[in-house]
C-alpha cells in the first residue's frame, strides 16, 4: 500500500468508500476474499483510493475486528491508497490509534462525534489522536455542528488543524439542497486551502462542489459497484465538460435515492451483494440488513448501474 505523505495531488482524484466482507462477527469474522474481490473491482474502474468508514460500519466495530481490518488494509498492493478510519468516541480513538501505528498508512480519518463536544474539546483530542497515530488525520465534517454549535470557532478550530499539519485533509459531507449554495463551505475554503477539501457525499453534490467550489475530488460509496463512472465524472468536471459530468452523474441517482430513503450504509451493502461483486455476509449490530423485499427491489437497480459501468469499461 502507500507509505508516502500526503500531498496535494494526492487529493485530486475518487475516493471509494467500501463496505466490509463478514462471515461473522469478530476478528475472525472478516472475509478476506470477498474483500480482496470488492478492492479488486473498485481498482478495475481507476480507484486506487479505498477509504474504510461509514459504509463498513466501522462505528460498531470490536477493537479485534478493528486489527484484523487494519492488517488486511496494510497487505495492499503498493500504488493503493488505504485509509483507515478512527472513532468517534475518544476513547475508542485512542485505542485504534496503537494500532494503525503499527503500519504505514499515510493518514487517519476521524469519525464525526455526535456526542457532547465543543471546538476548544475535539481540537485538543484531535491533536492527541494524531500523535497517538504517529499520522495526520482527515477530519469527517458531516454536520456544521461537528465542531460543536459556534460556528465560528469550529471552522477556527479546523483551520488550527490544517495549518500546523494535524490534519492532512478534510471530508466535507454537509448535506444541501442546493450545493452550489453553501455557507458553511464557503467559510470553511475561506480558512482552509480548498485543495486539501474533498467532496465528501458522493455523486449527487459532487459537479456542484468541483464546478463552484474547486474542490480536487470526491468520495463515493455507489462508486464501489461503477468505479469506472465515477472516474469519468472527475475526468469530466476536470476538463470542465460539466454537461458530460452531469450526465453520468444521473445514472448514479435512482441507487442514491435508495440509500437516502433507507440508509445509505445498508442499502449499499445490499446492492454490491445483489449484484454479485462480492459476497458482503451480515451487518453488525446496531444496524439491520434491509426486508427482503427491499432489497430485491434494489437489486435492479444496482445491476443496471454495474451494467452501465461495464458498458463504459468496453469503451475505455
């Protein structure tokens, strides 16, 4: 896997936000064939980013399944960038942070805390997280009230972190109604490089937030079953063709308003099983598998997008 630091370039480009193989759980529970075979479909469209967080429902995981994780992400072929996540509780944090040491990730993100914090509080632990990891972070903002209710002093608080390289890069998730119109990202690139600000909630916003705000990339769960699509959206807003953007980016939508309607986590677990990329197994309690018929009307609307990304690989 990369060792590297991260640079700016590093930013530029897709990041897929996998969801994790289990055939039980526990450490002994990771399936890492499946795994391999969903990191192998991911790479097979341009990705060499692969982000570990939300959709593997790292929020739930044992600190065992946790090493048993991180030492399969470290086993990575050498041009992937893997990123583990931490978190959110502090002391959860912490106790995941021994253990990412151990290997050569570049960086960490921090899980979002919806727990009672403050900026003056998840700074401090911020900077005592990334110590603990020996690595920068990538601070998850997917609330304006991550860094607690004054707006102000979050966004302070954040750049804080940019600037004296705790944090190597920020995941911006703020959902909006109109992404073009944000004020919370538009004081955030105000303080902080927008290089270093990757859009952080898939296709949907992800034209918008390149076209207005210049952001180097985007994050996509839905991007692990059409990894190709998804690289032809940033190669589009890259060369500004945001017309040829906006046109794959609609193929993304009937999946993505599944995942808004019931969960964007499960729901993509569902659809990369449904259509048979890989073999994903059970979701970890605190979160339920989707009804059975949920999920077979998913399930075409998965295949449709695998089979338009297979469309777009022969013409590639």
């Amino acid at each position: 896997m990369k060792t590297t630091p991260v640079t700016l370039a590093d930013l530029e480009g897709v990041f897929a936000v996998p969801p994790l193989a289990r055939v039980a759980a526990g450490a002994a529970g990771l399936d890492a064939a499946q795994n391999d075979r969903m990191a192998a479909h991911i790479r097979s469209g341009g990705i060499t980013r692969l982000l570990y967080g939300g959709n593997a429902f790292l929020y739930h995981v044992t600190l065992d399944e946790y090493e048993a994780l991180v030492d399969w992400m470290a086993s990575a072929e050498a041009d992937v960038w893997m990123i583990p996540s931490l978190g959110p509780p502090y002391g959860r944090a912490i106790d995941q942070a021994r253990v990412v040491r151990r290997h050569g990730f570049p960086a960490a993100m921090l899980l979002p805390c919806s727990d009672p914090r403050d900026a003056a509080g998840l700074e401090r632990g911020a900077r005592a997280i990334a110590d603990a990891t020996g690595r920068p972070l990538i601070l998850y903002l997917k609330e304006e009230t991550t860094f607690g209710a004054r707006l102000e002093d979050g966004l302070d608080a954040v750049a804080r972190l940019v600037d004296e390289q705790v944090c190597v890069a920020i995941k911006y998730a703020v959902v909006r109604r109109e992404p073009a119109d944000d004020a919370y990202l538009a004081g955030l690139v105000a303080r902080v490089d927008r290089r270093r600000v990757v859009s952080g909630i898939g296709e949907r916003p992800v034209v918008a937030h390149m076209r207005k705000w210049g952001l180097p990339g985007f994050t996509t769960g839905s991007g692990c079953i059409a990894p190709r699509l998804s690289t032809q959206i940033f190669e589009a807003c890259r060369r500004d063709d945001f017309a040829t953007a906006e046109e794959i980016r609609r193929l993304f939508l009937p999946l993505e308003d599944m995942r808004d309607a019931d969960g964007p986590a499960r729901v993509l677990h569902a659809a990369v099983d449904g259509a048979g990329i890989a073999r994903l197994g059970p979701i970890p309690p605190f979160v339920s598998d989707l009804a059975p018929a949920a999920a077979a009307t998913l399930e075409p609307a998965a295949r449709a997008l695998l089979a338009a990304n297979a469309k777009a690989l022969c013409e590639t």
